[in-house]
C-alpha cells in the first residue's frame, strides 16, 4: 500500500467517524427539542418527509422511513388522531389513500426545524464566513454524490 493510499483511507475513516459522531449528537439535540412536544421522533420524521415531498400514500412513507406498513399505518393513526395530518381520497381513484399534513404539523416542524437551526447557528458563531461557506459547498457535494450512489 502505497503513502498516499495509506493517507486517503485514514482520512476516509476520520471522516466517517466525524460524520457518524455529528450524526449521533445532531439526533441527540433533535430529540432533546422534541422532547417539548407531543410527538415521537418516527412521528417527526414522518412529518418531515410530509413537509419536504408533500401528500403520500402510506406506502410511499413506509418505504422513505423503512418502516413495516403496519407499523406506518399505526403512526398515521396516532398523528390523525392528535389532528397533525389527514387521510385524503385520491378522487381519480377512491381506493389510493393519501396522507396530508395538517397546519399543526407544519407549525411543529417549522419550530423544531428553526430550533434546531438555532443550535447550529451557535456552534458556527467561532467560524469565519468562508469556512462556514467552504463547509457548505463540501457537505452540499458529498450529498449530491450520496444521491446519485
């Protein structure tokens, strides 16, 4: 193994690492913000996914959580049941019923959202603008790439 293989998979597995960590507190502090609300974090994400692709069936939400159906379908009960979505008939076809987020479970992912932004904004506060610019761009990069794996 050549200097510069050797140095590319240590880097790589550093940056796992920093990526897994940051993952885990990110859903950390997450929870600790939703733990003033209501919901459960599967019911947030849920809603996210809601908030970002718009009305789905149960299956769809299934598949983008990988969740059991059963276990969705139970999740969309309570989320109906606590008036953060609604069940709407498709009208061309009576049978496909599609999930639609409700003003409340806007506004709750629009506060946990902004406070979760909030708590990123801090953290940024010992960063100069073109390092938080720089970081920006490669997180953005590093996605598309992901997306397109």
């Amino acid at each position: 193994m050549s200097e510069i293989e050797k140095h590319t998979h240590e880097t790589v597995a550093f940056l796992e690492k920093e990526l897994r960590f940051i993952s885990h507190i990110i859903k950390q502090k997450g929870r600790e913000i939703l733990s003033n609300y209501t919901i459960t974090p599967p019911q947030f994400v849920a809603l996210q996914w809601l908030h970002e692709s718009g009305d789905m069936t149960i299956g769809e939400l299934s598949n983008k959580m990988y969740l059991a159906f059963s276990t969705t379908t139970d999740l969309v009960d309570r989320m109906e049941k606590n008036e953060l979505v609604v069940r709407i008939r498709d009208e061309q076809d009576r049978r496909v019923v599609h999930i639609h987020l409700l003003d409340e479970g806007e506004r709750i992912i629009q506060e946990v959202i902004e406070k979760r932004q909030n708590y990123l904004h801090e953290l940024l506060g010992d960063f100069g603008k073109t390092e938080v610019e720089t970081l920006s761009e490669l997180l953005h990069k590093l996605h598309l790439q992901m997306e397109e794996d």
